[in-house]
C-alpha cells in the first residue's frame, strides 16, 4: 500500500508554467510505473505522461514537447513540469503508482490538484 499526495496545482494564465509534485509515503524506486493522469468535466480520465522504473518516459501527443516527467527516488516524489499552458490543459490532475508483484499489476491514486488555465 502506498499513499500519494498532489501538490502544485493553482490558477494560471495561458502561456504560463506550473510544476505538479507528487510525494509518496514510501519509496517508489521498486515501482513500476509512476504516472500522471488527468481528467476534465465530462471527459474520461487520460495518461498525461509516465515514467517507468528505469527512467523511459511517455507523454500523450496533446503534452509532448510542453510537459516533463520525471521521478525523484530518494525524495519518494514524481514531478509534472508544465510549460506554455493552454485552456484545455484544464483539469484535475492525479499522480498514479504502479507496482507489479508476483506477475499481479497493483494500481494507487492520489486525490487529485486541480489546474487551471485561463486569463
């Protein structure tokens, strides 16, 4: 069992930057998979970026090129840097740890820090 707590999130004009942490409250250096999804009104929750044990990272086409991931193991943290913000990067952002265990995937959420973008 792993607990995660989002910080970061806040109101923020189009073009701007904010940075998402994710503190876990124990190690994640065996995790899996670390991940950031997000989810807008009346839209499914979405992967925004992971990345995996070994450091390989992936970010959704909407995000590539604006959005960092990245993962802290001595602090237990994962980060979201988010540069040139747009209107529709709006939405609640949650931090996702995976953790694999005798061939068995287990999934854990954090609450959620809303984003918001707009001027």
């Amino acid at each position: 069992q792993v607990q995660l707590v989002e910080s970061g999130g806040g109101l923020v004009q189009p073009g701007g930057s904010l940075r998402l942490s994710c503190s876990a409250s124990r190690s994640i250096s065996s995790m899996f998979l670390m991940a950031w999804f997000r989810q807008a009104p009346g839209k499914q929750r979405e992967l925004v970026a992971g990345i995996s044990t070994g450091g390989p990272t992936t970010y959704s086409d909407s995000v590539k090129g604006r959005f960092t991931i990245s993962r802290d193991n001595a602090a237990n943290s994962v980060y979201l840097e988010m540069n040139s913000l747009k209107p529709e990067d709006t939405a609640v952002y949650y931090c996702k740890a995976v953790h694999r265990e005798f061939g068995r995937f287990f999934d854990f959420w954090g609450q959620g820090t809303q984003v918001t973008v707009s001027s």
